[in-house]
C-alpha cells in the first residue's frame, strides 16, 4: 500500500540555496557490492522513503568514490518527468564544467563516458543528491571540450551526466573517498 499523503508547507524560515558544490562524487558502478535505492510504493511508510537513502552503500574492498571538480556557478541538476499519463519515471540530469586541458582530466572523462556510474552530488546546502540505480546507472550523456577566447573565459569541459529514476534520490549515507 503507498505511504499517506502529507501536507505540503511553505519555506518559512528555511534556507534554500540554489546550485551544487565544486566536488562532486563518483564511481563506477563495478565498485559496489550493493547500491543503495529508496523505497518503492509498496515498501514506503512515509512519502520521503521514497526519495531518500540512509543506508550506505556497499564497496567492493579497496574501491571508493572519486571526485570531480568542476567551476562554481557553472553546474546544475534536475529533475524532469518523461513520462506519459499513468506512468511514472523522468530524467535526473547533471551539468558540470570541469575546467583544464590537461591530459589525465580528458582521459578520465573519455572512460567515464564508456561506464556505468552512481554519482553523488551535494547541493549548495551539503545535501546529496544520487544519479543512478542498479538498474539505470548514471551515464554520460554529452561533453563538449572548448579552448574559450584569448580575451575571455576558461579552457575546459562542459560534462553533462543522464540517469532515469523514478524521481530524486536523497543520499544522507556516507561517501569514502579513500
């Protein structure tokens, strides 16, 4: 049976900074033993176990998160609904600029767009948000190297990541980065 309805309140009092931090975190999802999801429908007793995880997620030993950089003010993610009436799912997508030339940083990204990944991501206000799910890891969908002008902007990356989900995963477990 779902969980009951809840009411919706407004953000009195509460901050609500837009954006995402410079670090975000991800592995491949070869790294995991278990990856961790929210409840379904049936499962949930709440509305917010369907969107958040608490549980870590499960390593394979010597295996962790890796971090990635990426400019402030030049990232962002959402969720859109791409489904039809009596149906449910949409796209979580993750627009990052990682900036550089050098050719580790290009390396790195020409192999995460050939893998299947779970990428965390921390909002402005340190709340992680999952791309991806045993069943529909995160990939990347597009990246699109510039050199900028010699007057303006900044050599570098522009990564843009896809996951479908069935709506926005909160991730509060936690992320070993070694």
């Amino acid at each position: 049976m779902p969980p009951s309805y809840a009411s919706i309140g407004n953000l009195a009092g509460q901050e609500n900074p837009g954006g995402i931090a410079q670090l975000i975190y991800w592995a491949p999802k070869s790294y995991f033993t278990t990856i961790q999801e929210p409840s379904n429908m049936a499962t949930a007793t709440n509305p917010e176990d369907l969107v958040n995880v608490s549980t870590n997620h499960a390593f394979v030993v010597g295996k962790f998160f890796h971090t990635l950089y990426c400019t402030q003010g030049k990232g962002k993610m959402g969720f859109k609904n791409a489904s039809d009436i009596d149906a449910s799912g949409g796209f979580v997508e993750l627009e990052v600029f990682v900036p550089g030339v050098d050719s580790a940083t290009q390396g790195v990204l020409r192999m995460m767009k050939m893998d299947d990944l779970i990428i965390e991501v921390p909002m402005a206000d340190g709340v992680k948000h999952q791309l991806g799910t045993t069943t529909f890891p995160a990939k990347m969908a597009d990246f699109e190297f510039g050199t900028a002008d010699n007057g303006s902007g900044v050599r570098g990356t522009m990564v843009k990541f896809r996951s479908f989900q069935l709506g926005v995963i909160k991730y509060t477990g936690t992320t070993p980065t070694s």
